[in-house]
C-alpha cells in the first residue's frame, strides 16, 4: 500500500553514494546495504515509522534512504540482464513499490514526499555519468515526464538539502543532457548501421615460366652441321574472384588456374663423320700385261699361216 502522505511526484533527485562502484555486487546486496546502512544511521528511529518500507527481494523491512540505486554494469555483474550488460548501466529497486513510498534521502520532507531518490555508486567527486548511464536515467524518467506533460524536475541533493552537502558532487555536470535526453530521445537513438557495400570483380594474375636449353645429338647431321630449334616461354594465368567489402578486400577465390608448359630451346648437334675415298688402284702394269699378251698372241697367229 502506498504511503498516504506520498504525493505526485515531480522530482528525480540524483544521489552519489561515495562507495566504490559495486559493479560486482548484486541487487539482493545492494539492497541489503542500503537498508543496513539507513539502519546503523538511525533512519526510522523518529517520529515517522516508514514502516512501509519493504525490501523488494526478501520482504523485510527496509531502512534504505533512497529508492534505486545506479550501478554500473559489467562481465562481472552477476545478475544483469542482457539490456543492462549492453547499456552498461541499470536502477536497481532499493525498496518496493518506489513510487508509492517516501524514502528520506533528499533530507527535505516536502521534496521527499514527491521525489524518487537515486544513489549512484561511485565516488563522483572525481568523474561524472557517463553519456550511456543519462540514456538510462533519461528512459526511467520520460514515461513519468510524459505523464505530467513535462512538469518535472531533475534536481541534485545539494540543491533540495542545501550547501551543507556537496552531493551529488559531479554528477550535476549531465543534468542538462539528462533533461535533453527526455525531450529529444530521438537525438540519442543510435544510427542505423549502414549495410555493408558488397562488391565482386574478376582480378587475373599472369606470370611466365622460364625455358631451359637442352643439346641433342643427331647421327643423321654432319659434324658442324648444328641447329636451333626455339623455344618459348610457358604462362601460368590466375583469375581470382575477389569481393570487397566497403573498398576493402575481404574475400579471394581462385575462379580458374590455367597453364600453358614452356617448349625448350633444343640445339641438334650432327655427330655423322664422313669417312675418306679410297686411294685408286694402280692396274697400268695389267695393262701392259694384257697388251703384251696380245702382241704375242697376234705374232703366233702370223707364224702359223
């Protein structure tokens, strides 16, 4: 049940707790500490019993000053939802029902009775909100603007609770986008992602594979008598097809690999060696011979008649 003195509420109060960050810690803990430590600082020992105060995941009562507290999500949150991982940053409910309970951390009753308390893990005297964690506060928020038709109001503790405090230190730095980010959510929209340009072309790659020389014999071919029969270079021809993505290569294929075997320079050596005539025969002492006979023969024919 709400609290019955609870009123509309207007403001976003913006807290840092002066602790480490706590991204490891997980929203059962947190909310045990906040009401341990709203506990031990005596909160809902006077005359207002905030009895109403539950805490959201064991029922308890809870003494926690403030209603979300901002933590800074990481791999080593141990119960972050996917969407908090991505945002890096998530509210976790300190108390149930924050929006029908008062809780006492703006130290201003009127403020507190219309208000919603955050406490930022963090020492936030040495940095600020990062611009994903205003998306965050900026999208809690906006439903709640749009409800009032924009009558609310994102104040720091140090201006409802006055200059005794210096919360919430440099966090008041991104009030301003805060407030923009409620108004102008499409300015924070993340772009579209262009796609991809995918484009192919056919790229051909040539190089040339060198002849030898080799020397051949050939009985056939005088010695001396030596020919060359050319030779020729062979080509080795690459097409790729290649994909760019963007103008940038991102994929090569080899479409074809066609060769063409070099012809090598062959020199015919003549190795034939023609042997020499041989000497003429002298036949002339035949000659006188056969003559001599013939004389002798025609002079016995002579005799004989």
């Amino acid at each position: 049940m709400a609290d019955s003195q609870r009123l509309s509420v207007q403001y976003d109060v913006l807290h840092h707790a002066v602790t480490p960050l706590w991204s490891d810690k997980s929203v059962r803990w947190l909310a045990q500490w906040f009401s341990d430590n709203g506990f031990v600082r005596g909160y809902g020992s006077g005359s207002i019993p905030w009895s109403g105060l539950i805490n959201p995941y064991t029922g308890a009562r809870s003494y926690a000053q403030a209603h979300f507290a901002g933590q800074i999500v990481t791999a080593s949150t141990p119960d972050a939802t996917a969407s908090e991982r991505k945002a890096g940053y998530r509210l976790v409910p300190l108390v149930k029902d924050p929006w029908g309970q008062i809780t006492w951390g703006a130290g201003n009753w009127e403020v507190n009775r219309a208000c919603i308390n955050i406490e930022n893990l963090g020492d936030y005297r040495n940095y600020t909100l990062r611009d994903g964690d205003c998306k965050v506060l900026a999208d809690f928020w906006r439903p709640h603007d749009q409800k009032l038709k924009g009558a609310t109001f994102i104040l720091g503790h140090q201006e409802v609770f006055g200059a005794s405090t210096a919360c919430p230190a440099r966090i008041m730095e991104k009030r301003n986008l805060i407030v923009d980010m409620i108004n102008n959510p499409k300015k924070y929209e993340p772009k579209p992602i262009p796609k991809p340009v995918i484009t192919t072309k056919e790229e051909i790659k040539s190089e040339t594979i060198p002849y030898t020389k080799e020397n051949v014999d050939d009985e056939r071919l005088l010695v001396g008598d030596n020919r060359i029969i050319p030779g020729h270079v062979g080509t080795r021809t690459i097409v790729y097809t290649v994909t760019y993505t963007d103008g940038k290569e991102t994929k090569r294929v080899v479409k074809s690999d066609e060769t063409t075997e070099p012809v090598n320079e062959i020199t015919v050596i003549g190795t034939l060696v023609v042997p020499e005539p041989p000497k003429p025969i002298d036949t002339s002492w035949l000659d006188k011979l056969i003559r001599g006979f013939v004389k002798f023969i025609m002079k016995f024919f002579r005799r004989t008649k």
